[in-house]
C-alpha cells in the first residue's frame, strides 16, 4: 500500500517541476506570483521584456516596479485580491473573462523604468486553484502591442485633423463640442466659442493664388491654435476660412479677451492683402459666445448659433473685430445711428 501512495506523489513532484521549465522557456512574458503576491516565477521572456532579472523580484512583492515608477497593482494583484472593481482605476481598457476563477484582460501604457521607454501592453491573469478550490497562484501573461497602438494612435490622429492647418478637423470639433457641453452641464461651468473668420478671403485667393491663400491659412491656424493652451482647449479648423475655439470652464469676458488677442495678433502679422473692396493686410472677423447649460439644454446647438450669430454681427458692423453674442443686439442696434455715433461702435477696429 505505501508503493500506491507514494507513485501519486512522485507524478505530482514531476509534473510540477516540468511545468514550471516550460514556464520558463515559454516565448510569452509570463510571471506568477502567490496568495501572498509574492513573485514565484518570472520566466526569461519576461526578464527580455521588462529588462528586469529575476533574481530582483523572485521571493517579493516588488513586481510593479517592472512595469511602473509608483507603487500600483498589476493585474495578477487585483486578480489575487479578488477586487475587480479597481480594474476601472488602474486600466483604461478592461475585461473580465467572469467569476468563478476565470481572470481579467486589459491593456494599457506601462513605463518601464528599467527600459527608460513606455510600453503598451495586452495583460491576461487567471488564478490557478487547488483541488478543494483554494487559490495557490495567479498566472500573469504579457503581449507587447507598442507598435500597433502607435499605428492606430498615428491614423486615428490623421483622421482627426486637417490636412493643410494640422488642427482639429470639423468631425473632431463636433466630438469635443458634445464632450464638453455634457462637462459643463454636470459641473455648470461655462463654456465658451469662438468662431475666426478670415475677413475678404475669396478676394485674396483671387488676387494672390490658392497657394499663397494655403500660406495665409496656416499662419492664422498658428494663432488660433497658440491660444489653446489648457489641456482641454480645441482648436479646429471648421471649414474654408473660418476656425473656432472650445475654450471650456471660461467666461464671457475672458473668451473675448482671447479672441481679441488672436485678431490683433494676425493683424500684427502684416499679410498683404490689397484686393479690390479689401483693406491693405488681412484681418479677422470674430464671433464669442459663453454659455453654462442648464437641464433644458439638451444639445450645444444655442450655443453655435450664439457664436454664428455674433461673428455675422462682426462682419455686417465692418470687419476686423471681435463681437460677443450678449452685446450683439446693441452694436447692430447702433448702425442706425447718425455718422457721429459710428467711431463709438467702431472703435475696436485696427486702424
């Protein structure tokens, strides 16, 4: 009887040991770590990957610093753990494979500090349990998938920008304009617009050539978009001459201050213009409205009308200007006043 105890065991014991070479030999960046999330296995695949030896981290806990410069859970953590609700906090893309032992996916920018470059990479961990279902080891697979996510990230920038002015394109707009309209109505903050056109642009193309016309475009598109300085500013072009500017979280009298800003800076600029029924240099018309949506709101469509509105309102008053949608009703009010009260409306205007 101890002969049929024992065969069992020695199969186990040499079963075990030839799981764990293979492990190590496998291609796959593989680590494993125990109930206690301490490193066990950390096969050579992952030691190329990580540039991290395993003598570093077998025995410990120290495997996040492979992958992170700040201590957070790796995947196999949060599998150990049995805490699926922090997989929205640490991976931007995620899936669980279900209950009942079956793991996590996920995929997200890892740094690398031993690397010293950042890496994006497809994470699988599945926990591995004993007969009587107690966890003995979480099983952490690794897929290096840098060079696809640069080359999705490089297409899905172009086709999110404009080919001649490299800023935001119009599908791009419309996307950040719904995002940021949804923002403030949660926080009711203000977000403004701005609407850029280039004054008499038809006449310039005709008088110096679509080409130089392609030139005055990308030196206006430099100044509209130098003043989308905070992260969730945009700046686009919206279609033929005519940019705008999502300035979220900014009032009305800030949004004309920039907008006054980015005229006086392209009028600063000097563009020869010169065509008949046009000035000496191009200048810009602009429209600026500032709104905090209320729950009534339901779509940003006031708030582009505000915005047309007011840089019609900037083109039928003469021009190189810059008029905001709340003071709209009276500058029109004032081209029906004598000659002595024009240089009063026209004052903002470059001479």
């Amino acid at each position: 009887m101890a002969k049929l105890v024992k065969a069992p065991a020695k199969t186990f014991d040499v079963a075990d040991s030839y799981a764990v070479r293979l492990m190590q030999h496998l291609v796959v960046p593989t680590f494993v770590i125990d109930p206690k999330r301490r490193v066990v296995i950390w096969n050579r695949a992952c030691e190329r990957l990580t540039g991290v030896a395993a003598s570093e981290v077998i025995g410990t806990t120290k495997h996040w610093q492979a992958f992170y410069e700040t201590k957070r859970p790796c995947l196999a953590d949060i599998v150990a753990l049995d805490r699926p609700e922090q997989l929205p906090e640490f991976y931007s893309e995620y899936s669980a494979r279900g209950h009942n032992g079956l793991g996590f996916s996920a995929e997200n920018w890892c740094v690398m500090p031993k690397l010293g470059s950042q890496l994006y990479l497809a994470i699988d961990a599945g926990p591995i349990h004993d007969e009587a279902g107690n966890l003995i080891a979480v099983v952490e697979t690794l897929r290096d998938l840098t060079d696809q996510k640069r080359a999705e990230m490089a297409l899905k920038e172009l086709a999110s920008k404009d080919g001649l002015t490299g800023l935001s394109n119009r599908r791009s707009f419309d996307q950040m304009l719904m995002t940021e309209w949804a923002r403030a109505q949660r926080t009711q903050k203000p977000l403004a617009l701005l609407f850029v056109d280039v004054d008499h642009f038809k006449l310039f193309n005709d008088a110096h050539g679509h080409q130089t016309g392609d030139e005055c475009l990308r030196e206006v598109a430099r100044v509209v978009s130098r003043h989308a300085v905070r992260p969730l500013d945009l700046a686009s072009r919206y279609g033929g001459e005519e940019f705008a500017l999502i300035l979220p979280e900014m009032s009305r009298d800030d949004a004309c201050a920039i907008a006054e800003e980015i005229r006086s800076a392209v009028f600063a600029l000097q563009i020869t213009h010169g065509a008949d029924g046009a000035g000496d240099h191009v200048t810009l018309s602009v429209g600026v409205a500032s709104h905090v949506p209320g729950e009534a709101d339901g779509a940003p469509n006031g708030l582009l009308g505000a915005a047309d509105q007011a840089l019609y309102a900037a083109k039928r008053l003469g021009r190189n200007r810059v008029v905001c949608s709340e003071r709209m009703l009276a500058e029109l009010a004032g081209l029906g006043r004598d000659d002595a009260a024009v240089p009063a409306i026209t004052s903002r205007k470059s001479a």
